[in-house]
C-alpha cells in the first residue's frame, strides 16, 4: 500500500503497530489514517477509540483496510465510524482512487 501511493504523490507514514501508529499520527496529524483492524498489539476498534478521543486526530477521515469478509468489514467500519473500508487483496490500480476519495 506504501509503494503505491508514494508512487501516486502521497507522504506517506507506515506503523507495525498500533500504538507506534498513534504517536505518528498525533506528532505529524496526517490527512487520513488507515487503519488494519488485525494489528499485533491492539485491536482495531481499540485504536480507533484512541484516535478519536484524540482532539488534534478525531476529524481526520479514517478508512479501515482488512481481509475480514467485505459486508462484516463494512458494518465493523461504520460501526467504529470510519469513513470507509477496502478490503484486502489491494487492487493497485484502484486503490489510489480509493483512498484519494476520502481525503478532504
């Protein structure tokens, strides 16, 4: 997903984690953030939760990115309020769009 928006203009910030991912995100306050709900340290909705509580963060779109069947994926994405999900395997020619759909 890296290469792929980098290789589109994008700046873009990658964490393994989803703590590393929030100190990211409150030290450079991105666009959007992306969020894998299967991360090793916490669970989705978990940093989800963080991130909105999160004054300088809760007004940045946030799209989920899974490999969690696309109708569980979708209701799991508005039920966290996310703006969208995109489902895993990434299709490189349309994901960019995807994601540039969502950007402000």
């Amino acid at each position: 997903m890296k290469r792929i928006l980098e290789a589109r203009g994008h700046n873009v910030l990658h964490a393994e984690e989803g703590a590393t991912g929030f100190e990211m995100a409150t030290k450079e306050v991105p666009d959007i953030i992306l969020v894998d709900l299967g991360l090793p340290d916490m669970d989705g909705q978990t940093l989800i939760g963080v991130i909105r509580n999160e004054p300088t963060l809760k007004d940045i779109p946030m799209v989920t990115v899974t490999a969690w069947p696309e109708e569980t994926a979708r209701a799991l994405a508005e039920a966290y309020g996310c703006q969208g999900c995109i489902s895993k395997p990434i299709n490189s020619r349309t994901f960019p769009d995807q994601i540039e759909a969502f950007l402000p």
